[in-house]
C-alpha cells in the first residue's frame, strides 16, 4: 500500500519547498501558514491572521513568512524554505499539526499511540485473528496518519453475514480555515472537512481490503456500499456463512444427528466423491427398518394373498393357484416409500427432549433430508401340489437425487455462497442392500375360480 503522505509538524517536515522559487504544494503551504498563524512576533500579534489557511502562496503568506525568517535571523532568507532543518524547526516548535498531501485542511495530531478496545454488541462475531489483524490495521493508521481511532464492531446492513468495523476519530480538531476546531463525531468530521473524510474513509477501506481480503464482488458491494461512514468490511460474506456452518455442525454433533453431521461435513469437503451407507447404518434408525417392514409387508399381503388383482403380481400368484397347467412362475414388483421430512418439524423434536428416536429422526431431516426407499423384490413361484413355494430375492434401496441445498430449503442461500467458492460441493449418497425371502402358501380351493392362499410360513434373512 502506498504510504500517506502529510506535511507535519512534528517531526517537522514538508513535502517540497515553500517560498519564492519553491514547489509550494498546496498541502506544505497550508501548513506553513497555519504554523504563521499561531507564531507570534515581537509585539504580540501573530505573523499571519489565523483565517489565512487557503494553501496558495500568496503575498499575505510570502510576507509573513519574510517577516519570521528575519525574526529568527535565517541565513538563506532570500531562498525558499526547506523541506526541513532548523528554520522549519523552530516555525514548527510545540505544534503538532499535519496536512494530507492535496489538501489544505490542517489537523492536530493525535498523542494517544493506541488504537481504542474493539467494542459491539457483536464484537463476539470476530474470531481472534481478526480482531488482531483489526487492531494492526488501526495501529498502522494512527501512525501513518497521526489520527486516533475508535472502533465498534457491526453487521453490515442488508447481509447478517458480513461484519463490519465502524471508526470514529478520537479528541481530532481540524482547521476549517479559520482556526482549529474540535470534530465530536464522523458527522460533523464530515461536514466540517470533507474533502480530508474522504480521503481518511477511503485509506481504511484499502487497508481494510488488503488485510481481511476485501476481493469477492459481494463484498467489494457492501464495502462500497459503506462510503457514508467510516467503516469497512472485516468479516467478509463467507467467513461468515462458514461460521455459521461450524455453528450447524456443533448443534448437530451436540443433539446427537451423527448421520446429519457426516454428511455435512462431507459436503463441506467439497470433495463430491458419493457416499454409500452400510446396511447396518441404514436400518441403525427406526424409521428405515418401519419402513424397510412396511414394504416387505405389502410384498407378502399385497402382491401373494391380496383378494383382487390390484397388482402385477396378484395376477400371477391367481394364475399358478387356479391352472392346473402352470407349476412355475417368475415375477418382479416393487414398493416405495417416501420421507418428505421438513425442517420446520424440527421444533417439535427438539421440543419433545433428545430422545433416540427425536435423534434418528433429526439426523435424517438434517442428513438425507427428503429421500425414498424403494424395495424391489425378485421372486420364484413353484407349484408343489395344493401349496406354492415361494423364493427370491428383494433389494431395499434408500437414496434421493443427491445431498445438496435447493431453493426454498434452509441454508440455500449459504450452500450457493460456499460451492461459488469451492467450499462446498453437492453429492449421491445411497444405501443398497439385499434380503432372500422363503415362504409357502397354501392352496384353498385349488384349480377353482373361487381358489384363496393362506400363508404357511414366510421369512426374511440377510443376503448381500
């Protein structure tokens, strides 16, 4: 960053030369006459009126500071004053004033060396880092610019996400152009010297930019968007949707969503490698193995025994009960269950106390979130006499579109801030697993119209 540069009186130095023949820059001339302004001479009165701070070199100015080289007996009178030495030391001794380069709107400079505590109802937002790279960006300032610095900590309007430092000078008297005045607030900073606000507003949004890395066009906006105060940016948009994803996760691991919390994390790995759950995981929660029963429920009831042809399988299962000529017969069905599970139940579970099942069903809600499962089930119908054997296979599988945020869905509008910044990746997830079915029905009535099957037995077991 470029250094500032000021005209000051302590130490006393200028920019350029001042006087007949001199650079007299609009900045070095204001405050030499400034300093004309409260040195007096042998009388009384001091060299030039202290309303004369226009920063041009004029006659008013040329003599008054003849008449004080004279006074301190200058042996290079006839030249223009130096940028430094013992002339401008003893114009600027016990001042303390500076000019900003450009300007002609002199300041005291400030005696306190330390930039004021970091304060805010929100300060808290702020991790440790931050506030020193905080305090150094307001240290760095006072020094280069001689200008003391509170601070409170704030969120930027219109974005919860974004923090902001808002800055409020410290005991600072400007000279207006008649005589040094005390400014209380950024208001009457602004209104007295606008020109110098300006330029301070916009020299700690640079440093503010450069040290919290000011670049992403969201904030660059609100950094802009802050031009009526002295304020920037200091907890940019996605440090502060990251913040709130590390609050989700700690809320998840604390309530005990373990199924929630790993595939959150997963997804802000941003890795987007799928996940595919173990048998054990899925049915580790009760909602799946009610609903893993339910399916192979309708299975046994529905597709085997159902009194009207409802189903594909009804038809099949009949045609093997009533035809004597028909001893063997394959068929496939599948059943499906949804859990459109929102996250405006949550109160209720979180309401009820953390029971294990307010946990299983939270870490879904907060996990998979909306998904299916769908049982597809593969079966072997043989005709032994009045009873049929029934084997086969059925494959459970639980899964949705992918893990991600879609619109109208909370954290959405954070998921689209971390995937544009890579921190964050969406990803297909599943859990598959199989069940060998055995079972024998028995035949009443076979061969006839009126033909009806009873169950004799019938069971599951783990497969593959």
């Amino acid at each position: 960053m470029t250094a500032t540069k000021l005209a000051t009186s302590r130490p006393a130095a200028l920019t350029g030369r001042v006087g007949q023949g001199g650079d007299n820059r609009i900045h070095d001339v204001a405050l030499v006459q400034a300093l004309l302004g409260v040195r007096r001479g042998k009388g009384g009165r001091s060299y030039l009126s202290g309303d004369h701070v226009t920063g041009k070199y004029d006659r008013a100015t040329a003599e008054a500071l003849l008449r004080t080289r004279m006074d301190q007996r200058d042996g290079n009178i006839k030249g223009p004053l130096a940028r430094n030495g013992p002339m401008l030391n003893k114009l600027a001794q016990g001042q303390a004033l500076a000019v900003l380069e450009g300007t002609a709107i002199p300041y005291k400079l400030a005696t306190l060396a330390e930039p004021g505590p970091i304060e805010g109802g929100i300060a808290a937002l702020l991790s440790a880092e931050r506030k020193v790279a905080l305090h150094a960006v307001m240290k760095a300032f006072i020094h280069d610019w001689g200008i003391a610095l509170d601070v409170e900590i704030k969120k930027a309007q219109g974005n919860n996400y974004v923090v902001a430092a808002h800055f409020t000078p410290r005991n600072l008297w400007v000279h207006t152009g008649r005589a040094l005045s005390s400014v209380p607030n950024t208001a009457q900073f602004r209104a007295r010297a606008k020109v110098l606000y300006e330029a301070v507003a916009a020299d700690l949004k640079a440093r503010c930019a450069e040290a919290f890395s000011i670049k992403d066009p969201a904030d660059v906006k609100i950094q802009q968007g802050l031009k009526g105060d002295l304020a920037c940016v200091v907890r940019t948009e996605l440090e502060g949707v990251e913040a709130f994803a590390r609050s989700l996760l700690a809320t998840g691991r604390k309530r005990g969503f373990k199924l929630a919390v790993r595939f959150f994390e997963h997804y802000l790995g941003a890795s987007g490698h799928s996940i595919e759950l173990r048998r054990e995981e899925a049915l580790d929660f009760d909602l799946i193995r009610n609903a893993v029963q339910e399916n192979i429920e309708r299975f046994k009831e529905r597709n085997f025994i159902a009194p009207e042809a409802s189903t594909p399988g009804s038809s099949v299962v009949e045609d093997i009960a009533k035809n004597p000529k028909a001893r063997v017969a394959q068929f496939q069905d599948h059943w499906k269950i949804d859990f459109n599970l929102s996250i405006a139940g949550l109160s209720r579970f979180i309401a009820a106390g953390l029971t294990d099942e307010i946990r299983d069903t939270g870490s879904i809600i907060f996990g998979p979130g909306r998904s299916s499962l769908t049982s597809t089930g593969d079966f072997l119908l043989q005709r032994q006499g009045d009873r049929i054997l029934v084997t086969g296979t059925i494959t459970h599988l639980w899964t949705d579109p992918g893990f991600n945020f879609n619109p109208g869905q909370q954290f959405h509008r954070e998921s689209q801030i971390l995937e544009r910044h890579g921190k964050a990746k969406p990803f297909q997830w599943k859990a598959e697993w199989r069940e060998i079915v055995e079972g024998m029905l028995q035949i009443e009535n076979a061969f006839r119209p009126d033909a009806m099957l009873h169950w004799i037995s019938f069971e599951t077991r783990s497969g593959f």
